[in-house]
C-alpha cells in the first residue's frame, strides 16, 4: 500500500472517530471526561475502565455499532494484569483485551512491542495517546497505564447489516470503547 492512501485511510478513520459517541452515555463510570485524571497503575483486580470493555454497556453500543448481535462474551480472564473476553457471532468471534501496566515507561514499552511489523500498519490519530490498526481488524490503542487490543481477524472478510470489513468492525468497536473510556 503506498504512502498517499495510507494517509488517506488513516485521515478517514480519524475523522470518524470524531462523530462517534456513546450512544448511552453510561460507559465506565460515565460521559468522557474534559478534564485531565491521574492514571492509575495495575492493580491486583482490573480496574472499571478494562472490565467495561466485555461489560454489558459495551456490548450494547457495539451491538448497535455492528447491527449485529453477539452471545454474552466469554467469560473474561485476568492474568498477568491482561483482562481479556471474546465476542462470539453466528458468523465469527472478536476478541478484547486490556493490558494493565504499571507506569508510563511500561504502558509505552508494551505498545511498541505489540508492532511486530510497522510496515503492515497504519497510525490512528485521535484516538487514544497512540494507536494503530494492523492488518484484517486489529486495532492497538495505548491510553494512559492502559493498552486496549482488538482482534477482529475472527470474523469473515464482510459481515453485519449492511455489511462491513474487519477493519471497519475493528474501527467501530474501537471507537465505541475509547469515546467512553474514562482511564480509571
């Protein structure tokens, strides 16, 4: 893919990151915050912000983000300060995970060595501190002590009402989540 329509793509993602809110306003602990919040480092339980994520508001705004219906995720998993679920549709799974880091130096050393082939991926401006979509629907986005991962390579190359590439699912959900995420 060369230079020009990446930055194409990576103009349109960001700018409909932009138009995105939540649909409920009641993600995490509530309407994004204008105000700047002291991040917290990893607990010995994962925070409000990384279990929202397989929670049933998200799955309601990604529900209507997909105009499609998933079972309850799986139940989700806490090791290694990684709170992970997946979402399981009748034509295919997406899984969500949040890694919990420690401090800053930590949070940024994880979020780089998450890509493992830079060339494949395109940058994602205004969406978190950093992000990137790799290629096929993942997504990595770094916020605060926090990396959000999403892998959407388990469903078909077009899915949903109307139909939808991996990458835009991975898009939507992505945004879906950060629009509310309030970094606790």
């Amino acid at each position: 893919m060369n230079h020009r329509l990446r930055g194409r793509i990576a103009l349109i993602i960001s700018a409909s990151f932009l138009v995105t809110a939540c649909g409920s306003g009641s993600m995490g602990a509530g309407p994004p915050s204008t105000s700047a919040t002291t991040p917290q480092p990893a607990g010995a339980t994962p925070s409000a912000s990384a279990r929202m994520v397989c929670g049933p508001e998200a799955q309601r705004e990604i529900a209507l983000s997909l105009q499609l219906r998933s079972s309850a995720p799986t139940t989700p998993t806490w090791a290694d300060h990684l709170y992970s679920c997946r979402y399981t549709y009748p034509v295919g799974s997406v899984e969500m995970s949040v890694k919990e880091l420690a401090d800053q130096a930590a949070t940024d050393a994880y979020y780089t060595g998450t890509r493992t082939d830079p060339a494949d991926q395109v940058a994602l401006h205004g969406l978190g501190q950093a992000a990137y979509a790799g290629p096929d629907g993942i997504i990595v986005v770094r916020k605060d002590f926090k990396v959000l991962r999403i892998d959407a390579t388990g469903l078909p190359a077009q899915f949903g009402q109307p139909p939808m590439s991996r990458a835009e699912a991975a898009r939507r959900i992505a945004s879906d989540i950060m629009t509310c995420w309030n970094g606790d």
